[in-house]
C-alpha cells in the first residue's frame, strides 16, 4: 500500500480553509480519483515539537492507494481540475509526498 501525502507549510502570512478542505476539497478528491482510493485521512496542525512552537505544517491529506501505479492512472486525468481547486482553500504551495507503507 502507498499513502500520497499533501502537506500544507505553515509561515508568515499563510493561510489554510480546513473547513472547506473537509467539506468540498476531499471529497472531490474522492469522487474524482473513484475506486483505487483506498482512504483518506486530513490533519489539521496544532503545534511544533518544542513548545509554545507553531506547527510545521497548517495541514496535511493522506490518500491511500494499493499501489503506485494505482495512484497515477487514477489521479493522471483528473489533475489538473484537483490543483485548480487549492487557491480556495489555501495560499501556500503544497508538499507532495509518496510513501510505501510498511506498518
């Protein structure tokens, strides 16, 4: 199983609609990428590792998927109509990560 990773960097000025990334965003998402999409998780931070720090990351969305190639025939035509959606619910520029589960 992989888990793509959408991470939201946190900093001056940023700012992130959780609400709307629950509501509509994912749920898009979902609709959108269909069967191969496993689960989904979203994170919403509250702090960093030392503290009274802030969070790292104001959000992060996890999509599962059995595999990589299942991820990419998927996501590949629905793409650009998931990216043009991220200027709705936040001004920071996304992190994207691919993993392999192991636990």
């Amino acid at each position: 199983m992989i888990k793509v990773s959408v991470l939201y960097p946190n900093g001056p000025g940023s700012k992130f609609d959780l609400d709307y990334y629950c509501r509509v965003h994912m749920p898009m998402v979902q609709r959108r990428v269909g069967v191969p999409l496993q689960r989904i998780a979203v994170e919403h931070g509250l702090a960093g590792g030392a503290p009274g720090s802030p969070p790292p990351f104001l959000a992060a969305g996890h999509l599962y998927f059995d595999s990589l190639e299942a991820f990419q025939n998927a996501f590949a035509s629905h793409a650009e109509s998931i990216m043009a959606d991220i200027p709705n619910y936040t001004n920071t520029a996304p992190v994207l990560q691919i993993s392999e589960v192991k636990l």
